[in-house]
C-alpha cells in the first residue's frame, strides 16, 4: 500500500460565513495542494471538506497518516460516529446530527475506499509545518 501523509485544515471570515479549505498530500517525494470554499458555510463544514476532498483525491487504497487540528473531526469520525449511525442520525440528545450530509460521506470514504487511516490531532497555530500550509490553503479557499 502507497504510504500517504496529509494534513487537512478548515477557515471561515465569519462562523457562518465564507469559508474554505485546504489540504496538503505527501506520497513518494511528491507533493500535491488542493483548496477550495463555499460563500456561506461554517467552519466545521470546512473541516469536514477538507478531510473529505483529500481522501476523494486518493486514486486507490493507502496507508494514511492523516494530520488535522479539529477535535470536531477527530473525534466524531473515531468516537461518535457509531453512535449517530445506530442512533438513526440523532446525537446522545437526540437531536438531529449537524452536517450529516458531510459526516455520511467521510463515513463512506473511510470505510468503502479501503485505506488504513491513523488519525492524528495537532494543536493549530504552533508552527507544525504541514498544519500551517493547510492553513494557508484553507484561506486561499476562502471565496472573496
């Protein structure tokens, strides 16, 4: 299996309003930046986004170290998912789940693709390398 690092990272000018995404992919030596955003969003969705459309670019099952600074993410996709999905979509509260639409398709990516997905949180804004180009990316995304 292609080892692939990534590192994935959300931004948006207003909790809602226009916000993007940006990813960084590192396989074999290469590298590849991907970016985009929505006019009225908010910035969990930009999270979400951001992992989704990564995984999206993968052309065939990998081993991923995949990095990001959304707790939001990380723990939804690790911890609450099983939840939501026998809870018919509704949290611990049963109220329905915020970005269902997203998290179904992370949830299918991550489970249908094939990949080995290890998933790391990194503190935002400390100067990690790869979650400061994701940052960078994810604000290029932002629509103007």
């Amino acid at each position: 299996m292609t080892e692939v690092t990534i590192y994935t990272d959300g931004a948006c000018k207003g909790n809602p309003g226009p916000g993007g995404w940006g990813a960084l992919l590192r396989a074999g030596g290469a590298e590849r930046e991907l970016f985009g955003g929505e006019r009225a969003t908010t910035n969990n969705r930009m999270e979400l986004r951001a992992v989704i459309e990564a995984l999206s670019a993968l052309k065939r099952p990998c081993r991923v170290q995949l990095y990001l600074d959304s707790e939001y993410v990380r723990k939804g996709i690790t911890e609450w998912l099983p939840g939501w999905k026998a809870r018919g979509w509704r949290t611990a509260a049963r109220q329905p789940v915020k970005n269902e639409d997203l998290w179904r398709a992370l949830d299918a990516l991550v489970n249908e693709r094939g990949h080995h997905i290890t998933w790391h949180w990194v503190r935002g804004h400390t100067g990690d390398p790869g979650n400061e180009r994701a940052d960078a990316l994810a604000n290029r995304g932002v629509p103007r």
